[in-house]
C-alpha cells in the first residue's frame, strides 16, 4: 500500500549519539530497499558526544550505496537543550567533526536536518558543502543567507495507508526541485 501513493524517498534514523543503534534499522533499511523509492539514513546528533565518536557509530551502522541518498545529520533540540543552549564553539567543533568524517567515509556531501531556531544559532553562514533539510511545520521556509534548503519537513502528522509503525503521524517531507534533478541528486 505504501508504495502505491507516490512516495519516491524515506530517510530511517539509524544511530543517535555515539552508541546508540536503532534496534529497527536493518529491518527498516531492508524492507525500504524492496520498495521503488530512494533511501537515506540519519543520525540523531548528541551535543553530549564528540563528533567523531558519533560519526563511528554511524559509519558502522550504515552501509550505502552510490544510489542512496547521502547521510543526514539531525540537529535540533532535545531534553533541556532548548533552555541550556549548547555553544556555539562547541557545536562547531563537534559537528565541523562529524561532517568530515562523514563526507571522508562515504564520499558524499552531508545533509543538515535541523529546525530553524538550531539553524539559526549553528548552522547559517557555516558548512557550505552541506545541503539543508530544514523542519518547519508552520511555513513555507527560507533561509536568511539566501542558501536553498534541498528538503523541507512540512509536517509532523502525516498519514499513509498501510502504515504500521509505534507513531500515530509520521513526517512528511518534499525534495526542493523536479523529478529529473532528485534523480541526479
């Protein structure tokens, strides 16, 4: 059912932090794979962790090929985060870690996932070889440096046919072009 209603990409989250595996990875990933649609995996970055012990963990859970969409790494708020502000210096210092171990490994430029607060305080005017997949629920985005976001996560309480995760809503998520430039993307 779900591939029957025109979904052409699904990023599965595979590893958060720097130990931290999705048990439903492989399971996920292998039946993603069976479907007529593109994937990516992401990971759930930890301002707690150094970025290079974080992107370890990613690497030894993720294995792509030259098809798939390239690695994401999720920056945004959690637990008290949002009160406590990580620094910048830090972020930058972890994060800057991360992406080039990534884009080292898997010879691919690195997607950014973050909402706009976190994009605002770590993310704009740095990392001009990522690509952006920024999450706003409420508005068409736009980014302030006038850089292009390549995904946009415009809902958090989607819905598919056929779908049968823990979650009530899934996120729903659109490619920021054409059908022929996300075939050569």
């Amino acid at each position: 059912m779900l591939s029957k209603q025109d979904i052409q990409f699904a990023f599965i989250k595979a590893t958060e932090g720097s130990s931290f595996q999705d048990p439903l990875f492989k399971q996920n990933w292998e039946q993603a794979n069976r479907k007529n649609m593109r994937i990516g995996a992401y990971h759930f970055f930890s301002y707690d962790s150094k970025g290079s012990t974080q992107a370890a963990n990613f690497i030894k859970a993720v294995s792509l090929k030259n098809n798939d969409l390239p690695p994401v790494i999720d920056v945004e708020f959690y637990g008290d985060k949002k009160q406590n502000l990580p620094s910048q210096k830090h972020v930058y210092k972890e994060l800057s870690s991360m992406i080039k171990r990534l884009e080292s490994h898997y010879d691919k430029r690195v997607i950014l996932y973050t909402t706009p607060k976190a994009y605002d305080l770590y993310i704009k005017n740095r990392y001009p070889e990522c690509d952006i997949w920024i999450r706003d629920v409420v508005k068409k985005p736009t980014l302030e440096e006038q850089k292009k976001w390549t995904f946009w996560q415009y809902t958090d309480k989607g819905r598919l046919s056929g779908y049968k995760g823990k979650e009530t809503f899934i996120d729903l998520n659109v490619f920021n072009g054409n059908k022929a430039e996300f075939e050569k993307y």
